[in-house]
C-alpha cells in the first residue's frame, strides 16, 4: 500500500492505477543474521528442582494457632 501522498503523486493521479505495483515489485527479503536453532546441551537444560523450603512455613501456622486475640 503506497501512502506516499506528495504533490507529485497527486498530480499524476489520472495516469496511474490503484492496481500499480508502485516498486512493490523490487521489494527482497534479506537472509537472516543468526540462525535460531537452539544447541541441545548441558546450557538448554532445567536444573534439578530441590525444594528448599517447607510448602507452608511452620511460622504461618504458629500465628494461625494463636487465639489471644
């Protein structure tokens, strides 16, 4: 779509079409600076998943007990 909406391009309005490629035609696709496949190895792995802490810290539900309200 041409959006080029200057003096010279209205002027020549009568002698053009809608269907003018306009240098669409001239248009290339450059190749690609990297490729983006991804190395299977130690680095694209998850490391082992250690649970560090308890699910509900002990604290939690000390404060929960607590009925000196």
């Amino acid at each position: 779509m041409n959006l080029n909406m200057g003096e010279a391009y209205i002027m020549n309005s009568p002698n053009t079409s809608v269907d003018d490629q306009m240098g669409a035609d001239k248009l290339y696709r450059e190749g690609l600076e990297f490729d983006t496949k991804t190395a299977q190895g130690v680095l694209t792995e998850d490391m082992p998943k250690q649970q560090t802490k308890t699910t509900v810290d002990p604290a939690v539900m000390n404060m929960a007990e607590q009925r000196d309200y």
